[in-house]
C-alpha cells in the first residue's frame, strides 16, 4: 500500500490528555529508535528524513505531518540536524473513531499548521486546557482528510504522478518535457493539466517546491547553506544566492539570522 493512503483509526470525540508537547531537534546520530506503548505521538517536520513504523516506510519532508498510535516502533534515519514540533498525548478509546493519516503533506496548509501548533506549545506552559484545546482541533483538521482530497479529486492521475515525482526529487535536475514524456503526454499537454488543475505551470510548481523546502531549512535547521542548496538542485552558492533573494527577498545568510526560531521545550523519550 502507497504511504499517502496509510490510515490509523483515532477516537476524537473526547479531548487528548497532553503529557509533553514542545520544539525539539534530533540528529545528533544517524538514527533513532522510539516506543511509546501508551501515548500517541503527533510531529510536525521541518526536516528530510524517512522513517519506519513497523512494517511501513514513509518519506519525511519539511511541510509533513506524522501521528503515530500508542506501542509502535518507530525508526528515525536522519539526513542531518532535524527539528520538529511534537506532542505526545493519550486519548481515551470510548465513542466513534475516525481516520487519521500516518503521514500528510499540508503543502498551502502548512503555516497555519504550523502556527496553531506553537499556539498549543505557547499555552502549555500558562493554560494547559487551552493548549489541549488547541492540540485537539489540530488533531480534528488531521482527520478531516475529506478537506484535503476534495481539493484533489478533480486533478488527472498523471499530474498526481508529476506532482508527487518533482516533490521527491527536488535536489536533481528536472525538465519538464522529460517529465511529460515519462508519462506519455506532450509537454504542452501537461502545462495545460498542471494550468487547469493547479493553477500554476509545471515549472511554476517545481520553483515553488524549491523555494518552500529551501526556506524551511535554512530556518528550521543548521544544515550549511551549500547542503540546503543542493537539497534543491542548486550546485552554484551564488547561483543559490539570487534564486533566494528573487523569491524570499534576503540573501541565504540574512534570513536564516532574521527569521532563526528560539528552541522551546525538549521531547525527551
């Protein structure tokens, strides 16, 4: 079975019992093992890695979000220092359950993710029914999958098929034209699917792509400015230097300075 389709069922009609929420970053080896047999576990990634979780393996990517149920083993291997947000919960197993993906791109959905998620960190420490509060409607947003398949329901397969190649392989360079071919269509086809389904050229997609991984990294993790830019395809620093600039406004350096988030609480396991 394909990762995106891996599911775990979650009881949500009554509120998660938070025991430790907060910023970490593992890294530190090249790989990490984690049980936790009574407490779920809820990630959201500003990294690259993969991951095991017994019999499954998903990719990890800066804009992912991961839920792990309670007794399962799950193995980190690390490309590199690897911040995340997290929480681990307990949740009690009475009442309907619902559907919850192992592993999600939040793509457009990531900031506000992402803010929620610091909201829920934020309050732990001053009110912890509002911080449970907020955990639990991330949790809801999760599970409403609905919301981020019907927004896909109408895209051909093949442009889910390019889609998902260029996401996974944004550190090698890409043609479009290869790309299409691969896929038996022309490239003047795919740039209309891509148009009419996405709103945006192939092109456009992959810059968008780059531009989104290479900021998270240069924020969220201490990885040299040559290794994020590789990540992205980018071999030449100044090459690098003006591609950042065009699309972020600030050149590498200055924006990892300007925009380096504080470290907040430590997940220890």
């Amino acid at each position: 079975m394909p990762w995106e389709q891996i599911r775990w069922s979650m009881p949500l009609e009554s509120q998660p019992i938070i025991v430790q929420i907060g910023e970490n970053t593992h890294g530190g080896k090249k790989d990490d093992i984690f049980c936790l047999p009574d407490f779920w576990t809820l990630h959201l990634y500003a990294y690259e890695a993969q991951l095991e979780v017994d019999s499954h393996v998903f990719p990890i990517r800066p804009g992912y979000i991961g839920i792990n149920p309670p007794g399962s083993r799950q193995i980190y291997h690390y490309l590199g220092r690897s911040p995340h947000l997290f929480a681990h919960f307990s949740i009690a197993t009475v009442g309907p359950t619902y559907s919850v993906p192992a592993m999600l791109d939040l793509k457009q959905d990531y900031q506000a993710m992402e803010e929620s998620f610091r909201e829920a960190i934020r309050f732990w420490s001053i009110n912890r029914r509002r911080s449970t509060v907020r955990l639990w409607d991330i949790l809801w947003q999760t599970a409403d999958v609905s919301a981020y398949e019907s927004a896909e329901n109408d895209i051909p397969e093949v442009v889910h098929r390019i889609a998902s190649y260029i996401d996974t392989h944004l550190h090698e360079p890409m043609n479009v034209a290869q790309l299409a071919a691969e896929q038996g269509i022309s490239h003047n086809h795919c740039t209309r699917l891509f148009r009419s389904s996405k709103g945006q050229t192939p092109l456009d997609y992959i810059q968008k792509r780059r531009v989104a991984q290479a900021k998270h990294l240069l924020i969220y993790s201490s990885l040299p400015i040559k290794v994020v830019a590789a990540s992205i395809g980018i071999s030449d620093p100044q090459i690098f230097n003006k591609f950042i600039r065009h699309y972020l406004g600030r050149a590498p350096k200055e924006l990892r300075e300007w925009e380096q988030p504080n470290v907040g609480l430590v997940e220890r396991i």
